[in-house]
C-alpha cells in the first residue's frame, strides 16, 4: 500500500500541461486533443469531446468566467472612457451609446473563451473529478 508521499509524487508526475490545456480552452476546444469542439452552443459544455472522447462534464465553471469578464472589460475600457471623456469632451449620449456597444460586444467576446479557459484550467490542475482517483 503506497504511503501519502508517494501518492503526492504521484500526482505532480501526472500534471497535465496547464498552458497549452489553456489556450486550447481559449479557442473553445477539448483540453485534451485540442480538435474537438468544448463547447456546445454558446456557453454549454458538453459532457464528453466528440473527438478523443475526454469526459467534460466535471467541470464547475459557475460564475467565474462572468466575474473575469467584467473585471477585464470594467479594466480596459474604464482608462479609455476617461482620455476619451478629457481629451475630446464628447457628447454624453454619443460616448455612453458607444461605449454601451463596446462593453456588450467585448463581453460577448470574451465570456465563452474564458469559460473554455476556466474548464481547460480545471482539467489540467485535475480539478473537480477531472482526474480519477491517483
């Protein structure tokens, strides 16, 4: 019966890449095979890749890839109302229209690469049943 230490070793010898899971998560596909596609819909996962057959449906998303993307869209466009708002003084209707658009069309962007990124984390770290029993 294998003690707690060789148990620990065990699991930093079979990390998976986190990067790599990461940025395949990103472009909404498989962490594992990287060709089939994560997501079904918009922001559904599906519960195992068509591809290489990897079991998705472990992950605990919720609300993280939501609470990421208002923190970077309330980051870059918050410095950028503020020059535009100093520097050109626009009318209040026009700016709030636009950067009404801007903030909803990069939200929209943005959230299902985060949630691929999210799930992508999760199966690298083995998090959430993504990992079995070591």
């Amino acid at each position: 019966m294998p003690d707690g230490q060789e148990i620990l070793q065990g699991a930093i010898e079979t990390d998976r890449p986190v990067k790599p899971a990461m940025l395949r998560g990103w472009r909404c596909r498989c962490p594992n095979c990287g060709t089939g596609p994560l997501l079904r819909g918009y922001l559904t996962v599906r519960d195992h890749c068509p591809v290489c057959g990897e079991e998705l449906h472990h992950q605990r998303a919720d609300d993280g890839p939501a609470y990421l993307t208002i923190l970077i869209v309330g980051h870059l466009l918050a410095p950028i109302m503020l020059y535009v708002f100093t520097e050109y003084q626009p009318d209040p209707l026009v700016a709030s229209s636009v950067f009404s658009v801007g903030a909803v069309a990069l939200s929209l962007y943005l959230l299902p690469r985060l949630k691929g990124a999210l799930v992508a984390l999760q199966w690298a770290k083995r998090m959430h049943g993504f990992g079995g029993r070591v």
